[in-house]
C-alpha cells in the first residue's frame, strides 16, 4: 500500500479509503489510485481488512432469474472490489430452502434483491443477518416499455412482437393491449438472453402466418440476434421491421439498434450504489430513475413492406 501511495502521490490512508470505496475521496482521486494500483498489480488483502475493519467485502445477490439489471450490478460490485455470492432462486423449492439454511452465515456485507417479492416470513430470515438489504424492483423495465411503445406508436406501428428474456412474466404483453396494438400469442416469444436465442427469435415469428412490424426485446443481445439474422435473410431493418431494445447494452449502440437506456444495466449499478450507502450508515431516499430513448437506425415509420 505505501508503494502505491508513492507512485500516485498520496497518503497509504488514501489508498486505504479510495481502493475500499469508503467516502472522503474525491472521484478523481479515487480513479487515479485505482489505476496505479492496477498498474502495480496490487490488491487488497481481503482476510487483513475484515479483521482491521469489519468489512467482509462480499455481497449476496438473490435473484429470481439472469437478467441485465444482474449484469450491471454483478460488474458494478466487482469493479469496487468486492466478491459475489449469487443464488438464483428461480423455483419455490430452491427458494424455501434458501431461507430456511440462510447459508450467508456472517459472510457478506449487504444483500442485493432482484425482481423479488419477499414473504414476512422471508423478510424476517433476512433481516436476522442483521446487514444492510436493498431490493430491486423491475418498475423500470416497465416503464422502458411503455416508453418504447409510445415510440412505435407515433410511427404508425400497430402490429408489434414483444421478445422477453426467459424467466421475465408473461404479463408485459398488458402494456401492449393498453394501448390498442394488435397482441397475437405468436408474437410473444420468450429466449435466451443472448445473440443466438435473438436469432432464433426470427424463425419463431417466420412460422406465423405474417411478421409484426416492430419487435421490442428486453434484452440488448437478443435484440442483436434478431438484427442480425434479418439483416443475413436480407430483410430491411426497419421498412420491414423495426426494433427497439429496453437494455441499452453497448453493443446495442455499436449497432445502431433504438434502445430505452437506464433502465436495466443501469438499475443494477445504482442499485450497488445504494446499497454501499446503507453499509456505510446512510439513507436513501425512493427515486424514480430518468430513462432516455434513443432513436437510431432500426426503428423508423412502417414500411411498404409488412
């Protein structure tokens, strides 16, 4: 630690707070000791920590399925230094059994809750850990997809698919109902989060006796996948299908894919910021998040063709 804080030009105690994310470090500051010490390959000593701090720097993340808001919050914890425990409890004998043993023991610092509705009698389990707990609800995804048919809307699309991410429920298809656009069983498809289950996605909706005009994918990458194999069949993206994503991943930009951003990847990293402020003995404040679309090559007015 002293030879970090040398080579970057502050206190060890510096070090200490910044490499830590304790508060009393600017942002800046804070950035530059990280970058020494990755360059100096240096890494906390995580066993002398607990024992000098009481920090375990470790956080539990119980979720119901794999999701985006997962991968924001999963990188957002590592890049702070922190370890993992994950347990995807996605059926109800893994979940009982989950509180029943609460196997975290005095092992985590906070606990991360994803897309979970927790039982009193859950609650209570967790709260015998007596750590900091923060649960993340999925209002946003909502929210992003009202946003992303208002869009669709104003373009004239009234035949549209909605693609979800498995373990996501069924009932987002409401939200298309609500606003009067034509909702068929086929054109609810649920895949894989991934490039492969977005392709697959497309021979899911060829087999229907016609394709939507517009596809809405919860998920960045299989909104990827569904490009991709439209572009390789030679199909126009958008005159004949126009797609907008709800996780506004990078790749969805590199692209040139329409995507509602903040509300997925981006819910998983503020929800960490959250939580690190209940450990550090602050309070937080209910806030409705900003989400913004952005309008880009694959969403346009329906086409000729449909």
């Amino acid at each position: 630690m002293s030879d970090v804080a040398k080579a970057a030009g502050v206190s060890a105690a510096t070090v200490s707070r910044a490499l830590r994310g304790e508060p009393g470090v600017s942002e800046a500051t804070r950035q530059h000791v990280s970058d020494v010490a990755r360059r100096m390959k240096y890494a906390i000593a995580r066993d002398a920590s607990s024992l000098a701090g009481g920090r375990r720097y470790a956080i539990a993340v119980l979720t119901s399925e794999v999701s985006p808001v997962l991968a924001g919050a999963e990188s957002a914890l590592r890049q702070a230094g922190y370890d993992v425990l994950l347990y995807v409890l996605s059926d109800a004998g893994a979940r009982e059994k989950f509180f029943d043993e609460l196997p975290l023991g005095r092992r985590v610092d906070g606990v991360l809750l994803l897309s979970m509705s927790m039982t009193e009698a859950e609650r209570a389990a967790l709260e015998s850990l007596e750590v900091p707990h923060l649960t993340v609800d999925d209002a946003d995804l909502r929210r992003a997809l009202q946003t992303a048919v208002e869009h669709l809307l104003a373009l004239g699309h009234r035949d549209v698919a909605l693609v979800l991410a498995d373990g996501i429920d069924e009932s987002y298809d409401e939200i298309l109902v609500a606003a009067g656009l034509t909702v068929r069983p086929e054109w609810t498809v649920w895949c894989s989060p991934t490039v492969d289950g977005g392709e697959q996605v497309v021979d899911v909706l060829l087999d229907g006796e016609r394709l939507p005009t517009a596809v809405i994918s919860s998920n960045g990458a299989a909104a990827l996948g569904i490009y991709l194999r439209m572009q390789r069949d030679g199909r126009l993206v958008p005159d004949e299908l126009s797609i907008v994503s709800l996780d506004g991943q990078e790749l969805t930009r590199v692209v040139g894919l329409t995507a509602v951003e903040g509300a997925a990847k981006e819910l998983g990293e503020r929800a960490v910021a959250d939580l690190f402020t209940l450990i550090r003995g602050g309070e937080i404040e209910p806030a409705e998040h900003p989400l913004r679309l952005v309008v880009r090559n694959s969403s346009g007015p329906v086409g000729a063709v449909g």
